[in-house]
C-alpha cells in the first residue's frame, strides 16, 4: 500500500510517499519546503506570508514526493491544528487530487503525526504507550492503549516547551528558530551554573508550565552585573537543563503510574539531544520492563512521511474520508 | 497676541491636558500573580460586552497573567494557554453573564489588520457579547482607529514580583 502524505499545517510545505508492505514501512520520497529563512526576519511565522508560500510550493513539492509513481492507493493530509490559512491550501490540493485521481482520503491529526514519527524505525509500539509531544505549539502527555486510541493525560497550562526556547532566545538576542541555537549554545555551557526553577515538578498532576521559567531566565539576565564575561553559554544549558528536568520527571512519573511498555518521543523539540538522551536514560534505568522509541533526527520537525504513516493504518482500520467531507480544524484535538 | 505668544500658549495648555489625562490613568502595582488576577477580576466588574482591550508590554510584564485573571472572572473553566503558536483562543462562556465569547489573542507575529481578518478575528470585532484580548496589540493600534479600544500598559517593577498595570 502506498499513501501519499501531505502536511502544510503551518511554515513547512512537505509531501512525501510511504510504502508499507509485509508490515514493513519505506520512505520513498520525503520533500520538504522549508520557509523558515522567510519567518526568520520577522522572528515567528506570519500567516499571511505563510499562506502564499504554500501556494507557491505545494504543487512542486507534491510533484517531487511522487517521483515516477502515477497515483497512490490514498491521499493521507494534516486537517489540524494548524494556522487555518495554511492548512488550508493543503486540503483543498488534497482533494483536488483525490477526485482527479479518484483516491480516497485520510484527514490526520498534525499531533498524530508527531506521535508515528518514530514508527518509521519499524520499531512496533507495545501497548500501553505514552508518548511525550513537545514542540513550539504543544506540550502534551498521551496515554495509547491501542492504535489511533489518544487520551491527553497532561499539557501545559501557559506556554508550550518550544514556545519558552524561542522566548528566552529572544531574551538572549539569539536567531529564531530558538531550540537549535540555544542547544548549541549549551553545548559550551554548564547546565549547573544557575538553578532555574523547575515549575510543577512535584505537582501530583502530569501538567507542565513553562511560562514561569522564562520570565525567570529573564530577571536572571536582567540582574546581571556589567558583563565581564560571557554568561550566555551558561544559561543556556541550564535553562536547557531545567526544561529537560521536568519533561522527564513528569513522563517517568506518568509511565510508572499507567506502566507503560513503550514510551514515545515526538514533535520538533524532540530534536533536542539533551532531552533525547536523558529521556532514553531515565527508560533505561527506571523503567526496566519498558523500552523508549524515538524519531530520527529528520522525522523531528514538520514533515508528511510521519502524516502518511498515521495513513497507513487509518487505511488498515478504513478511516477514509470523502473529498467533499473533508475540512480543515484549526483548534483539532487528539 | 503674537503667533510665538500663541504656540506658547498653545504648548502649555496641551501639557496641562497631558497632565490631567495622566492623572486620570490609574496605575497599579502588583506583588504577584495572585494580584495582577485579583486586579483583573476587578477589572471585569467594568466590562459591559463588546470591549476590545490592548495590552502593551514587554516579554513577561504580567499580560498573559491578566489576561488568565479576565477568563477565570469571567467564568472560563479551561486551561488558558498561550496563543503565541495559534495567534487566537476563543473560549465560550456559558451562565448568566452577558458576554458570551472570550477572544484572547496574540499579535506578536502579525503584521496587518489582514492578519486578523485571515485569523477570523473580524466575526467577533463589535459584537455585544464578546469581549477581545489583544496581547502585543500596540502595533495594530493606528489601524484600528475607528474602533472603541481600551490600552493597558504592563511595566515591570522594582522587585522581581512586582509589575505596574496601567490603565
């Protein structure tokens, strides 16, 4: 079975065609059109903007997923959440070609999406899973005990994890995106140097709040004494670190109480090698009878191979939408 | 009287006004989040439906805060989250209040009343029953000229906990 995935939901303009044969899948194309050097100037996504970049990319980048193929088995496309203008532009192509190409069509969730991401290793997911979403928009625990079968456990109740790295870049002056350049920054920087508060860690919920710790990373830099030397390293691996802390306290916490055997790592800050590693470690050696999945590094960010693998098995289960049916949701949830 | 003498005149009646217009302003200091959300419940006790309210103010100056305050006063039981990644939360009030949507939104990124109209920001502006929440909104504000706008301004303080709301 082959399904073409397509994702727009909101700077990234990405088709992509997965196979998935004999219980195996394949990635036979993955393309990607990114419009973060656009968004970069304006430090965030403007919709408008965003909007006519899809337009301009959607076609050539559907065009390049399909390589030689004529038509594939069904049409997989991110309907939510996402900025409306941008999702948009990739379900209305969606259906176009679905009745051209009379296939049918598969509407995911974009957080689904980040969820399967790591399916793409063929590593199977045991059930009970718990799956760790984290990215500029999201902060989210899920609990699955079976595929497609999402119940929200905890999120955040301000701002996203992602959301608090592009703030506190900000803060410092670094370029946007924030994660990658205050990852980078931490590398140098010891992630002991300052005790950023670690918000909510004891609460006996699995919610998250990151918007605390920004504005202390902000107080932090707004008392510095003239600088003698560059702190900038520093803070950054230990507000890094405090993020880090509590994402993985909160998950251990919430996989020892529904003993989960498989714990799932998804979305862009998933990307972040502090977290991969000490989320990984935290399984290892807390978890003995569960095993952590994660992304490779290409699957981290927005991309349609992770939306074409949620169709794979919507189409296992005949989840299929008609393309007058089909419409975008903004606000969707899990 | 001469012109100079005029524009002389002129200048000093302007000061004057500015000063009472500034005297009218109320500022409030706040000690914590448990205030600016008190100050913000009292707030809403003002609000008749219809209000768009622009919040001025730097990255952690207590404006999502008062906004949070505004919902729970209103009686929003849903978590409040940020709006920086969707740009606009709309929350339904149910009970007996007459202000029935609560639209809280952040323009941080957007550039135009365009933006606003794509969001779909423009179905709530001038509805009785709607009350709108605009973080970031100073730089919309000559664009929306022709609309009633409340500003509120957000300082931070002296201390760590303090922040000065003025309205």
């Amino acid at each position: 079975m082959k399904i073409l995935g397509i994702e727009s939901s909101c700077d990234e303009t990405a088709a992509a065609l997965v196979d998935y044969t004999g219980g195996r899948f394949s990635v036979l194309s993955n393309v990607v059109a990114s419009q973060i050097e656009i968004h970069k100037k304006t430090k965030g996504v403007v919709p408008e903007v965003a909007a006519r970049c899809h337009v301009e990319a959607i076609i050539p980048v559907i065009k390049e997923a399909m390589q030689n193929e004529t038509k594939p088995d069904a049409i997989a496309i991110t309907k939510g959440p996402g900025l409306v203008t941008s999702l948009r532009i990739g379900v209305d192509t969606a259906r176009t070609l679905s009745f051209f190409w009379g296939v049918p069509m598969i509407g995911v969730n974009h957080l689904e999406g980040h969820i399967y991401a790591s399916v793409l290793q063929n590593t199977a997911i045991e059930f009970p899973a718990l799956c760790l979403v984290v990215s500029g928009g999201h902060t989210e625990l899920v609990l699955m005990k079976k595929h497609l079968d999402y119940k929200i456990i905890g999120e955040t109740r301000d701002d996203a994890a992602g959301e608090a790295f592009d703030k506190v870049a900000k803060i410092l002056d670094l370029g946007y995106p924030g994660g990658p350049e205050i990852s980078k920054l931490a590398k140098e920087g010891n992630p002991k140097a300052i005790d950023f508060p670690r918000p909510m860690i004891d609460s006996k919920d699995f919610d998250f709040s990151f918007s605390g710790l920004k504005t202390a990373v902000l107080y932090y830099v707004k008392n510095l004494k003239p600088k003698t030397y560059n702190l900038k390293p520093d803070i950054c691996a230990s507000f890094e670190q405090a993020v880090v802390d509590v994402l993985v306290a909160k998950t251990i916490c919430a996989a020892k109480k529904y003993k989960v055997k498989t714990v799932i790592l998804g979305g862009g800050v998933s990307a972040n090698q502090r977290l991969r590693d000490e989320l990984s470690k935290a399984v290892k050696n807390l978890l003995p009878t569960s095993h952590s999945l994660l992304p490779s590094l290409k699957y981290t960010t927005d991309n349609a191979a992770m939306i074409a693998t949620v169709g794979v098995f919507h189409a296992i289960n005949k989840n299929f939408i008609s393309w007058e049916k089909i419409d975008v949701d903004p606000n969707l949830s899990l | 009287m001469s012109i100079k003498k005029y524009k002389q005149r002129n200048k000093e009646t302007k000061k004057q006004r500015n000063k009472e217009i500034k005297k009218q302003r109320k500022e409030f200091e706040s000690h914590g989040e448990k205030e600016t959300r008190q100050y913000a419940a009292g707030f809403v006790k003002k609000l008749n439906g219809g209000e768009i309210l622009i919040l001025e103010g730097e990255l952690g100056s207590g404006k999502s805060t008062f906004v949070r305050g505004l919902g729970k006063a209103l009686g929003i039981k849903k978590t409040m989250r940020s709006p920086t990644f969707t740009l606009m939360n709309v929350y339904k009030i149910s009970g007996k209040s007459k202000i029935k949507n609560f639209i809280h939104v952040d323009a941080y990124r957007l550039c135009s009343v365009q933006d606003l109209r794509n969001i779909g920001l423009f179905e709530y502006i001038g509805n009785k029953d709607t009350v709108i929440a605009i973080e970031w909104g100073e730089k919309l504000k000559s664009l929306f000229k022709k609309l009633d706008l409340i500003l509120i301004k957000f300082k931070h303080g002296e201390s760590e906990s303090c922040r000065l709301i003025i309205n």
